[in-house]
C-alpha cells in the first residue's frame, strides 16, 4: 500500500506560495518606487517642457535661467514636493502634449490652456492664472468705465486693435461703429488715451500691464476692477494650468496640494509680478475639473478666439 504524499507536499506548497507573494510585494515596491514622482524625488530633480513664449515660460538670453510665470510657479512648488531641480526640455508649443506623452518630459509648465479636448488627453493641475480683457485710461478714470457695457452705455469712444481678441468682442456685443477706433499698434493706442482721442483702449489685460510697466507719464492707468464681457460667462477667460500624463496623477494631485498652499499668497504675487500678472488675473475658486466638463466652443490656445464658431 503506498503512503499518500500530499500531506508531505504541502510545506513545499506552503514555501511556494510565500515565495510567490514574496515576489508580489516585490513587483509593487518596485513599480511604486518607479512612479514619476517617486524617480523625480530620489533624483531631486524633474524634466519640464516648455515653449519658449515670454511671458510664461521662457530661457533669459542673458543668465540662461528658465523663467517665466509657469517655470517661476513650477519651481517653487516642485520645492517644497521634495524636488529641487527642473531640467528645461524645449518644444514647439504645438508638440508640448505629444512630446509630454512620448515621454520627453514629465510635465509641461508653459501657461498651457485648460481645453476640454485635450483634458482627454493629459491631466491639468488646477490654474494658476486667468487671462482676460482690461481697459487703459486715462488717470483717475475720469468717465468711471469698468467694463464694456460702461462703454456702450456712457457713448465712450473706445480703442482697438486691429486683429485682437477684443475687436471680436466689441462686435459681438453690439457696440456701435462710430464708437470704436481701429489702431495700428498697442503704442500708438495708449498715445491716443493720452491725448483724448479715445476714453479707454482695450486689450489683453497682460498686454496692457507690459505698457503700463513701461511709461512713466502717469497720465494712463489700468481700469480697477474691470468687468469682462460678458461678465456672467467664465468661458471668456483662459485659465492656465500645468499639464501631466494621465497615469501620473498622483504627481498631479501633490502639485495640486502645493499649488493650492501658494496662489493668492504674498510670495505667489511677488513672483509672478515681473511678468506682467497680478492679483487681477488670480484663478479663484476655478478647478480643473470645471473646465474639463464645461461645454464651449474650443479656442485659439494663445488669443482665445473660437476657432469653430460657425459650429461651435
């Protein structure tokens, strides 16, 4: 009669499978240790792409430094995620999502723009900025204008130009013709608020901060606070934000942490200010998840006109 040998076999058994879930927990140290975020803070240092686009993320011709509000942002909140160095990869603006997925870098810092299309391809942080219109006038804001429907309502002659976001604008909101004045260039518009020609010339609000930064006559100033048009509709602003892999949203979510601990914050504000940003263009309580979801017509990712209006 021959002896069962299962009973034998089982502390062989029993070995096998403590070697199997040995190996197991082995398999997810090593993936977990092989995270973005855990490689970037072993090596105290991460890959970030960029487009060169002053006045969000660009290489100073003269100290080599990357600068700019996204890379100025970026490296203060990498800080203090343990991460204390970024190694700048430069790309084509339009390239900053394909090269982020390729693999090129680990996360893009350009003011890259919150389009509900490409949340289906890469993860946002929450933004770091907004981006809408403003006014210059002249100092004092003698006519009280704070926004476009202060123009259309007071009969301000009000100034553009050619080709802008707000050209756009102005014509969707009905302001007559004999109201406006087309110029050629931003210069020559301040000029006309000093002299009396217009009452108040429109732009990017980050394009009028450049000029007021730039003129020392104290006869123009910013129009605070300004209302953009139409004043209920968050679309018309273009909210900022840094950009990751899908799979790396635990790097995602610690960045958001520290982002969230820094914007609005006298440290954040400093920052920024020599680019042209202040408290005005401040994301609020505006999450990425909002503008994933919302529904809007997809726009130009630099002056954010609609690039499909006739279906969008």
């Amino acid at each position: 009669m021959k002896v069962p040998h299962h009973s034998r076999s089982r502390p062989a058994l029993m070995r096998w499978l403590s070697l199997l879930l040995a190996a197991t927990f082995w398999v997810v140290a090593c993936q977990d240790s092989g995270s973005t975020l855990a490689q970037a803070r072993a090596n105290g240092r991460i890959r970030v792409g960029f487009a060169n686009e002053i006045p969000y993320a660009y290489q100073d011709l003269d100290t080599g430094e990357l600068t700019g509000e996204a890379l100025a942002v970026a490296r203060v909140v990498l800080a203090a995620l343990g991460i204390p160095k970024m190694t700048g990869v430069l790309t084509e603006f339009r390239a900053l999502i394909p090269d982020l997925k390729a693999g090129r870098f680990d996360l893009i810092a350009a003011g890259l723009d919150i389009q509900p299309s490409d949340c289906e391809q890469i993860a946002f942080s929450n933004p770091s900025h907004r981006l809408g219109s403003g006014l210059i006038v002249a100092a004092g804001n003698p006519q009280q204008l704070h926004g476009y429907d202060d123009i259309a309502d007071n009969g301000a002659i009000l100034g553009i130009v050619a080709g802008t976001d707000e050209q756009a604008k102005i014509q969707a909101l009905g302001i007559p013709a004999a109201q406006v004045v087309v110029l050629p260039t931003a210069p020559s518009a301040v000029n006309a608020v000093k002299a009396g020609k217009i009452a108040a010339y429109a732009d990017n609000a980050l394009i009028l901060q450049e000029l007021l930064d730039t003129d020392d006559s104290g006869r123009v100033a910013k129009a605070d606070p300004f209302e953009d048009f139409p004043a209920a509709d968050e679309t018309v602003y273009r909210y900022g934000a840094f950009g990751f892999r899908r799979q790396d949203a635990d790097l995602r979510d610690a960045f958001n942490e520290q982002l969230a601990a820094l914007i609005g914050t006298a440290e954040h504000l400093a920052l920024i200010r020599p680019f042209g940003f202040t408290a005005q263009e401040l994301p609020g309580e505006m999450t990425a998840a909002r503008l994933c979801q919302r529904e809007a017509p997809e726009r130009n990712p630099r002056t954010g006109l609609e690039t499909n209006p006739d279906t969008g």
